[in-house]
C-alpha cells in the first residue's frame, strides 16, 4: 500500500502548449508498474480548457467544484458540475474545461500505454468553445 498525501509534488501550472488559458496541476497519484495508472486534480480558470486530445486507454474525469464544459470531436458540447463522472474511451477525441464565467475543477484518472497517458493535439478554437 502507498499513500500519497496531499500535496506530495506540489501544484504546478498546465503546459501552455497543451491547455489554454490558466490551469494548475496537483497530481494525486502514480503507481508503480505493472500499474498504469495515474491521477490528478485539475483546476481550471474560467475559460480555460485542454487542447483537443486523446487517451490510450481512456479516461475518467470526477467534477469536485465548479461549473464546466466536456466535448467529443463532432458531439455536442456537455455541461458538468460537482458530482459528475464522465467516461472518454480509449482514442476519443475530446477536451474539457471551465465554462466561460465559471471556474472548473475536476479529478483526471488515466492509464499509460507504453508510457503514454495520452496524445496532445490542436487547441480548441474559441469559436468552438464558445459554440453551444
């Protein structure tokens, strides 16, 4: 058994190149092998959101606080809030993030493949974004 206290590696700020806007990472978890997975909370600003992407072996988001927006490549843009789980299987694409006046935090679980948890891909346009 492993317990990782809160805070164990400190926050730090999203990659600019994978997320738009200001978005602080506090990772939770990683396991050892043959674990693969991993977990993080995710908090971010209102209008801030990932880049369009995808994981190999999925991935489960847990909405803890906020208002927010989740989106598979050609569906329609869902609303999320505290309570929510929201299922991505493995190679859809999708994004999630704040809605545009609401701040947005939630608990990411994924798995690695070849020590991958996931493929970064274009950003999401505001026009997208803001699309209904």
């Amino acid at each position: 058994m492993q317990i990782h206290r809160a805070g164990w590696t400190g926050s730090r700020t999203a990659p600019a190149d994978a997320f738009t806007g200001t978005v602080r990472l506090d990772p939770l978890m990683q396991s050892e092998a043959p674990g693969r997975a991993s977990a993080a909370l995710v908090t971010f600003e209102p209008g801030a959101r990932t880049n369009w992407h995808t994981h190999p072996a999925g991935q489960i988001l847990v909405i803890t606080a906020g208002r927010g927006w989740v989106q598979s490549a050609g569906g329609p843009r869902q609303d999320v809030a505290p309570g929510d789980a929201v299922w991505f299987p493995a190679g859809e694409k999708h994004w999630h993030g704040a809605t545009a006046t609401t701040a947005m935090s939630h608990i990411a679980i994924t798995e690695s493949v070849d020590g991958s948890p996931v493929t970064w891909l274009e950003p999401v346009s505001d026009a997208d974004y803001t699309a209904a």
